[in-house]
C-alpha cells in the first residue's frame, strides 16, 4: 500500500474550540477585561443619562403641547368670504387635521336655560363633526337636537349627561324683540382639561339654522313664524382649523397667510420646545461624538497592547491550524463580549442614576412627570452602535493579529 493512503488531511480545531478558548482568556486575564470593559462603561452610562436627560425633557414638553389639541389651532381673526369649495380643497391639503366652517364671531353665542335659577349667559358656540381634536374620545352630537356641553358649561346649569337643556337666541326683527328656543339633549359633558370656557359643541346645521335667524329669515322649529325664506348659503365668514401635528401648525399659518387671510396661532410656544431639542441634539452629539472618539483609541490602545502582549499565545493558536480569517474572529469575539458585558454594567448605572434625576428633580415638577427617560429601541440602538465601534476597532486588532507567524511559538523552545 503506498504511502500516500497512509498520509492524513491535518485540518484546525473547530471554532467553538476557539471562541471557549478566548472566553476562557478573559476570565483568567481579568484584569485587563475589567479595564477594557470599564473604558467602555465610562462612555455607555453618561451618554444614556445625558441622551435620557434630553429625550425626557422633550418628550414631557412635546407631551404637553400634545395634550392640549389648542396648539395645533390656526384661528382666523377677521371675517372672510370662505365658499364650500375652499373647504373641500383645505381637507385634501397636506398637514390640515380637522377643517369645519364657522358663521359670524356675532352668531357664536347664545343663552341656556334650564329653569330660573340655572341659566348661562353668551355661551359659545362651536360647531363640530368627526375628527374634532376637541371633543376626542367623546360622543359626537349628530342629530340636530344633540349637544356636548364644557364642563364649565354644565356646571353654571346644573346638568349631567342625557339631561335636556334649552338653547335660546334673540334678534330684533321689524323692531320687535323675538327669541326663539330649541330644547337639545346634553350628549356629553367634555373634561376641563379639554376646553376651560363656558361652550356648546353642536352640529354645523343647527349653527346655520341660529346665524339665518338672527339675519332675520324664518328657521322651522324655533317657535317664532315670522321672517324671511333663507337662502342657500354661499358662503362662510370663518373657519375652525387644526393641523394633524405639531410640525405642521407653521406651514398651514403660512398658507393661510398667503392668501391674505390672518391667522394667530401657539407658534411661539412650538418653536420654543424645538429650538430646545435643537439645542440640546447639538450638545448632545457634540458630547457623544468626543465621547466615541476618546473610546475608540482606548480600546485600540488596549486590543493592541494586550495582542502585543499575547503574541505567543496567539502564535501557538496559529500553529494549531487557525488561519488568519479564525483569529480575526477570534479578537472580534473577544471584544464583543467585553462590549455587551460593558453595556450591561452601563444600563445598571444608566438606572440607578436615571432614578437618582427622577427623585431628586422631580420634586420641582409636578405628579407623574419625568426627566430622564429612554424607551427600549434606545437601548436597542445603543448596543447595536457600541456593537459596531468594537467590532471596527477589534478589526483593527485582528489585522494585527493576522501578521503573528505561527514560527514565533517556536522561537523560545
């Protein structure tokens, strides 16, 4: 039998063998893991504190400004001639949420009445339909006789839900005085924090019907015979509008603006919380960036050393049969697991200082806010970030570690 069916294929050890191997080299050098991992816990837990910090500072002011549906208001301060058309063209526009016509500021009030003794005086008027940022949550009145009620509203009267009241409005007509009445059920009662001001959400119909009266036209239902027929409405002189977010209100100002009709919104307070977010995103990635950098070079000076360091070692693994693409690996692996651990120990300190700012901050803000807060995709992305700098720099060390022949095992024999 010739010789070469007796020759066997020498091939490497698997690469599990390898991986157990390096953990094994972590824990027995554990001292210059605790380092390692220490420069990268020294980077990861002020950057989530600051990074929390900043995102929960502006979350809790954009929380307010979205919890108050007035700052997506663009309110018109002059009367104007708005056709149906118009209205159909601004619920097709990009960034308008809600749009609904509104008659005269003048036809915008009327009295309510249960009795003698509970009574409101020049209670707004508001006209409402699906969508309405106000009234979220809430039964919408679509029948002619349904109404919400403000809780400011309800409470002067007295009333509770399905409780009828009565809707009176006067006109001088042919130099008589005559009111005209309409009983509504109360279909909700919104909450005060949604509108402060005495107000009656009601269906657009019955805001015409009121407006044709008081022009003097005769409205069926109201009790009173005389007047005019009305005409087919035309026009509108208002407009309630909302934009579908917060980032929207200063470009619908401007359109609105365009076309020459005046407008007054909380734009000040929005840009105000931007310019905050802006402020604190520069500081924040200026900080980072520095942060990054200084931890970069640390671990490259450390992989180094420490590859400098173990170059027997990692010569004699060469000589097992491990080519260069394996000990590439193997310093990759080292460093993640040195990172993950790192990131680890960071989030622990990330939570006990985060509740540190909570307690000690919060007692100058009010119930059930918060100052520094992360969601779990932060985290996410933190460690997929920290992942990324440590396998570039650990592949920085493994081109070094891709130039140990495996001959310098031999050397001292």
């Amino acid at each position: 039998m010739s010789a070469t069916k007796h020759r066997k294929t020498y091939s490497a050890p698997p690469l599990k063998v390898l991986f157990s191997l390096g953990l094994s080299d972590l824990i027995h050098d554990r001292k210059v893991s605790i380092c390692i991992m220490a420069s990268i816990v020294a980077v990861v837990a002020p950057l989530l504190l600051l990074f929390g910090l900043k995102f929960g500072i502006v979350s809790q002011l954009r929380a307010e400004l979205l919890s108050d549906p007035r700052n997506l208001e663009i309110r018109m301060l002059a009367s104007a001639k708005l056709e149906p058309s118009w209205f159909e063209k601004m619920r097709m526009a990009e960034g308008v949420g809600f749009v609904m016509p509104l008659t005269r500021s003048l036809n915008t009030i009327a009295d309510l009445y249960v009795d003698s003794r509970r009574y409101a005086e020049n209670v707004e008027l508001i006209p409402t339909a699906i969508n309405d940022p106000l009234l979220a949550g809430v039964t919408l009145p679509q029948a002619r006789d349904e109404v919400v009620l403000s809780s400011s509203a309800a409470a002067r009267l007295g009333v509770k839900q399905d409780e009828r009241v009565q809707l009176r409005v006067t006109r001088l007509h042919e130099n008589r005085i005559e009111r005209a009445q309409v009983d509504v059920r109360v279909l909700a009662i919104l909450p005060s924090t949604a509108f402060a001001r005495p107000a009656v959400f009601l269906t657009l119909p019955l805001l015409i019907e009121i407006e044709d009266f008081r022009d003097g036209f005769y409205v069926s239902g109201f009790g009173v015979e005389t007047g005019s027929t009305s005409q087919a409405r035309t026009h509108f002189a208002r407009a309630r509008m909302y934009a579908d977010k917060i980032e929207n209100v200063e470009a619908l100002a401007n359109r609105m603006s365009a076309e020459g009709i005046e407008t007054s919104s909380r734009l000040a307070e929005i840009k105000s919380v931007q310019s905050i977010d802006k402020v604190l995103g520069i500081v924040f990635g200026v900080i980072a960036w520095i942060a990054l950098l200084g931890c970069a070079a640390s671990l490259i000076g450390a992989l180094t050393a420490n590859i400098d360091r173990k170059r027997k070692d990692l010569a004699l693994l060469r000589l097992m049969g491990y080519g260069k693409l394996a000990m590439q690996a193997y310093v990759v692996m080292q460093s993640a697991v040195l990172t993950v651990t790192g990131f680890a120990v960071g989030c622990v300190m990330y939570l006990v200082g985060s509740q540190l700012f909570n307690q000690m901050l919060g007692e100058y803000m009010k119930a059930d806010r918060f100052v520094c807060r992360l969601e779990p995709i932060h985290f996410v992305v933190a460690l997929a970030g920290a992942l990324l700098l440590s396998m570039v720099v650990a592949g920085v060390g493994g081109v070094v570690v891709t130039k140990i022949e495996p001959a310098e095992s031999l050397r001292d024999l």
